[in-house]
C-alpha cells in the first residue's frame, strides 16, 4: 500500500505542467522580493555589522586621544577664584571684620619634558594601530559576508539536485511496478527504486532543512531577510594571478594589517623604553600667575582692590626614585623584545596562512575543472545506460546508479565552484590585500 501511494503522489508532472509551476513559482518568488547582489549586500552590512562597526568606533576614537596627548606640549590656562569673610572679637574693643575677594589667571607651559614629546609620538603611531585593525576588520566582514552569501547559493543547488533526484527516482520506481506488474522484472527492481527513492526523500529534508539554517545566518550578517543572486552560467572562474606563491608573500609582508601593526608594535615599545630613560631625566616648566585682591570692612590691612603677577621657572631632575625608574627601563626593555617577537610570529603566521590559501586556491580550480569534465561524462553515461536499459542490455539498478552518480556530481561541481570563488577572496585576505573593490569584481560572476 504505501509503495503504491509514493508512486502515485510523487508522479512527475508533464513537461508543460512542469513549466507552469517553475514559472508561478519564479513570479511569486519575485513579487515576495528582488535579488540582491553581493555588493549590494556587502554596501548593507558596513552599515549594520556591529563587529564591523566597533572596530570603525574604535578607530575614529585614536584620533581624539592623540588630541588629549597632544596637550602635554600645549600651554594651559585656568581661572581661580576665593571669596571669604572673617570677623574678630577684639576684648574692650569693637568687632573687627574683613571680606576679601580674591580672582587670578593661571598659566603653565612646559619647556622641555622628552616624556612629553615620546608620549605623543607614540600616541600618533595609535592612528596607524586603529587604521590597520579597521582594515582588518573591513577585510573580516568582506569574507564572513561572502561566505554566507555563497552558502546560501551552495544550499539552494543542493535542495535543486536532492529534489531533481528525488524525481527522477520516483519516476524509475514507477517504471519498475509497471515491469514488475506485467511480469517483465523482478520485485528486486522494484526494492531498489524504491531504496533509492526513500534515500532521495531523506536527502531533499536535509537538505531543505540546511538551507533554512544558511539563510538564517546570512539574514544575520546583514540584518534583514535577503535573497542572493545566483552565479551566472557558464561561470568564469577568475584565474589567480600573480601565478606564483611569492608575490603573494611579498605583498602578505608588506601590506598585511596583522604585520603592519606587529610593526608599529615594535616601534611602539622602543618609545616607551625612551620614556622610561626619560623619566630619570631634566624637565622644565614655566608658569605664570596673575590676579587682583579686593578687601573691605574694618579689619582689612588695605582696603580696595590690589593687583598681583608673578613669572617663575621651575627646573626638576630626579635624584633618587627608589629604584622605581631602573625596573620601569628594564620592564619596558622586556617589552620591547616581546614586540620583536610577536612581529616575528605575526610574519611567520602571515606566510604560512597565505601559501596555504594560495595552494589551496589552484586546487580547487582545478577541481572545478575535473568535477566540469565529470558531469558531462556522467550525462553522457547516463544517456548510455538508459538506452541499454531500454534494449535490456542493462538493468534498472544500472540506471539508478547512473543517475546518483550525476546528481552526486553536479551536487559537488556546485559547491566547487563556490569553495573557488570564496578561496580566492580567502587568499586575498590572508595576503592581506581584500579591498572593496575585490567584492566589485566578484559581483561581476553573478546574474545581472
């Protein structure tokens, strides 16, 4: 009974049934909402990707705390002021009261202090610190983006080829009852479709069921519900270029944001090794005051308003600190050598991630090729052993296998072709060099 039902309600539709529905099913999908391309999307998530968006906080943030160093070789300037009121009881004489109103400027300016001058030096190399780390996090939100997108598209084609599979093992199934019914096969023919199909079913539930997760992450990244663009066939995977490992390197060396802040890093610990020395050092301040003194009442030594300034040079080097400044030196010293070696690992770590992305890279286009040369073999293999089946030449378990093997095929060309586009941005980040405009030149594989 339930072999019948299956092959009942999974009979395929004809070919102009067929048509209607893809076609119903298009116009609804694009009256529920358009396509966006990968660029759109990516143009979408800069606005809204909370990691994306501290790291660009973080950023604008540097330049004011260089502002607030910068102070130190500024002069300041404050205003004071003192009101009080003081009464005496003078015995055998009368009450003696005075109320004294007191107002200045306040004015500092620091000569010479070489602490001073490396703090802000080392706050300016913050800029390029946060600058890095917000190209780094640019180039993170590029690949998370780009990998979710293409998940998605990898689902999709999936769900297509289980659902493609699901059919065409619903239709031998019910050839094989046919046969089976008239006598001219066996009921193991008819148990191997129906494994098959059964199979099929399983895999289009799993399948329906990832993508529905895929989606979900995707509409994460950027915020809303989205529908992404599918590649447009035939896909012209771009080639890698440079062709060889070590302009990649070179370039990773040069322009990669995880080595050029290990860099700045380095350059970082040197001046606070200088300011350390600093602090055992010579420091001039000059500084100035200016005011007046308004006094009334019967206890004042004179009434009215006076008016005072005063100019005064202050010189300060430190004989003895406890020690306190020969292990800050050594501390900063020790620093300094942990920041050489973090710039080495930085170095190393940067090589090793760009030729692993570079060689995977080549792998996997060549893959794309083999898995291309494959599916038309497998087509035409198929062609070959329905036509046997036909001429009984071949059996209906020939064809079932056949027909696995090319939807098994086109499943992994599918994602193949994914996995080269996703790599190659993948090398172009580890190389350190992902730009926007790398997102532009992959929205150009896409469907317009």
């Amino acid at each position: 009974m339930s072999d019948h039902r299956a092959s009942h309600s999974h009979r395929p539709l004809s070919r102009l049934g067929f048509a209607l529905v893809v076609a119903f099913a298009s116009f609804g999908a694009a009256g529920v909402a358009r396509a966006q391309s990968l660029l759109e999307l990516y143009d979408a998530t800069r606005a809204f990707d909370p990691t994306y968006l501290s790291a660009r906080a973080q950023a604008d943030s540097a330049q004011y705390k260089v502002g607030q160093v910068e102070a130190l070789e500024k002069p300041s300037l404050g205003v004071g002021g003192t009101a009080k009121h003081e009464e005496i009881n003078m015995p055998k004489r009368d009450w003696l009261g005075a109320s004294t109103v007191q107002a200045g400027l306040n004015g500092k300016y620091s000569l010479y202090n070489k602490g001073n001058r490396l703090t802000v030096e080392q706050a300016r190399l913050g800029l390029d610190i946060a600058a890095a780390d917000l190209e780094a996090a640019e180039q993170d939100l590029i690949v998370r983006l780009a990998q979710a997108y293409f998940d998605v598209l990898g689902a999709q084609d999936t769900l297509t080829t289980t659902q493609a599979a699901r059919t065409a093992f619903s239709e031998q199934l019910a050839s094989a009852k046919r046969n089976f019914e008239v006598g001219t096969t066996t009921i193991t023919d008819t148990r191997e479709a129906q494994a098959k199909f059964d199979l099929a079913t399983a895999a289009e539930i799993a399948a329906d069921n990832d993508l529905r997760v895929r989606q979900l992450k995707l509409n994460h990244v950027v915020g809303k519900p989205v529908t992404p663009k599918r590649l447009a066939l035939p896909v012209a995977l771009p080639a890698i270029m440079p062709a060889a490992v070590e302009p990649w390197v070179e370039r990773a060396e040069e322009q990669h944001p995880q080595i050029r802040k290990a860099r700045i890093g380095v350059d970082s610990s040197v001046l606070e090794t200088g300011k350390a020395r600093a602090s055992d050092g010579l420091t001039v301040d000059l500084s100035a005051t200016v005011g007046a003194v308004n006094a009334r009442g019967n206890g004042a030594q004179i009434l009215g308003t006076t008016g005072s300034g005063n100019v005064a040079l202050s010189v300060n080097l430190p004989l003895y600190t406890g020690g306190a400044t020969q292990n800050r030196i050594k501390e900063a010293l020790a620093l300094e050598e942990k920041a050489r070696q973090d710039l080495a690992n930085a170095r190393r770590g940067v090589s090793e991630g760009t030729r692993s992305n570079f060689y995977g890279a080549l792998s996997q286009a060549a893959q794309v090729k083999a898995l291309e040369a494959a599916e038309s073999s497998t087509k035409l293999a198929l062609d070959a052993t329905q036509l046997g089946f036909k001429v009984g030449v071949r059996v209906n378990l020939d064809v079932l296998n056949a027909q696995t093997q090319l939807f098994t095929t086109q499943r992994d060309l599918a994602k193949a072709r994914y996995d080269a586009v996703l790599l190659n941005l993948k090398l172009r980040q580890a190389a350190g060099v992902l730009k926007p405009e790398d997102v532009a030149a992959t929205n150009q594989l896409l469907v317009k």
